[in-house]
C-alpha cells in the first residue's frame, strides 16, 4: 500500500471486503478468487478443521459456523460428511459479493449465507480459515486485538469446537499485507477461552491450525 493503513477497523474490514470482492469478480469462485494459491491448500486446510468434529458426532446431524466463508468452499466439502445430512450451516462474510457468489452456488436448505463480520447464530461447531490472513499492513495491536474479539465472540457462538488458522510468523517466505501471528500469543488466547486447546501444525504449509473445546 502507498499509504498508512487506518487504524479504524471498521475501515480495515472496509478495504478487506472489497478486497474480497474485487478478486471474486475477476477469479469467479475458485480458490485463487479468494486469494488462496491453489485448490489442495485449501482442501487440505478444510480437511484439517473437519477433523475437530468429534467421534461420536461424525455421524449425526450437526451445526456449523463458517466465518469468513466465501463463496462457500467448505460447505462443498461438509456436503459430503454423513454429520451434514439433517445438519445445518451458516456461513458468514463481509463481502457482500462473496455471500452473492456462495448463495448462487448452493441451492441447497442445510446451507444459509449471512452478510455479517461475526457470527449471529448459535452452532456446535465454529471453523475460520484464512479470515484473518489479510490486514494491509495493519498495527498488530490493532489486528491481534480484533482477531481476539472476534474469536471471543465466535466462541460464545460455539457449544462444542471452535477450529481456526492462522499463517505463521516464522515462515520464511512473507507476503505484504498479510498477518503472519506469534503461535505463543495465539496459544495463550485460547487457553483463556478453554484449558482444553490442540495446535495442530505437522502439515505441509507455513501456518498452524489450532482446536478449542468445550470441557
């Protein structure tokens, strides 16, 4: 950016949505239309959060939290599992585009699209992928503080698993305008949601995945 970013972080949103919608408009609903550099990182990263749903979940009907949804990659995914059939999805987004996008794609009554920046509906199970990735160059007491407030939110959303990642900060390789996040910091936040916290980081990708539960 030419310029120093808002500490404002509703403006910050502001230009991550537009962001978002810019790309999907040029990319259309792929992988690379959400900034994601291939089709298997993102697989891989919806495999790993599907993975929290527990044992004894995976073949009943569940509810589910998308934040930062997209054009709905995951449900197409969660569409597969048994726990999706009689379950319920909500995924949420702040480009208004993207829930445009996610709505045309799924025709589908389990699947409901909410232009929103948190959670507003109660779910077992609460994932993010990639929403915290953009900040354009963002303080990080600015960002960390509204990836906390966020995630508390989404927690209080969530009666079971909350399942999120976040790149990481000691990867070689770092892109401008992306948060790269202190795995010690992130670690310490959950703990204080719950003492119940796995960190799930031997993937090939420059990020880790971590899981809150209820106890």
């Amino acid at each position: 950016m030419n310029q120093k970013p808002p500490d404002d972080v509703g403006e910050l949103l502001g230009l991550v949505s537009r962001a978002y919608s810019y790309r999907v408009n040029q990319c259309g609903p792929v992988a690379n239309g959400v900034f994601w550099k291939n089709e298997d990182g993102q697989i891989l990263r919806y495999e790993l959060l599907i993975e929290a749903i527990a044992e004894e979940d995976l073949n009943r009907p569940i509810t589910v939290n998308d934040l930062g949804c997209g054009y709905g990659a995951l449900f197409d995914l969660l569409v597969t599992q048994p726990a999706m059939n009689g379950g319920t999805y909500y995924g949420y987004d702040i480009s208004p585009l993207m829930i445009d996008e996610a709505k045309a794609r799924h025709n589908d009554p389990r699947a409901h699209f909410i232009e929103s920046p948190i959670a507003t509906e109660t779910a077992e199970y609460s994932f993010v992928s990639g929403t915290y990735n953009m900040n354009f160059g963002a303080s990080r007491v600015v960002w960390e503080d509204y990836i906390e407030t966020n995630l508390t939110h989404l927690w209080s959303k969530t009666t079971k698993v909350m399942a999120f990642n976040m790149l990481d900060n000691t990867s070689k390789e770092r892109l401008n305008d992306l948060y790269y996040a202190d795995r010690n910091r992130v670690l310490e936040f959950a703990m204080s949601l719950s003492p119940d916290v796995d960190l799930i980081d031997d993937y090939p990708l420059d990020e880790f995945t971590i899981y809150v539960k209820r106890i």
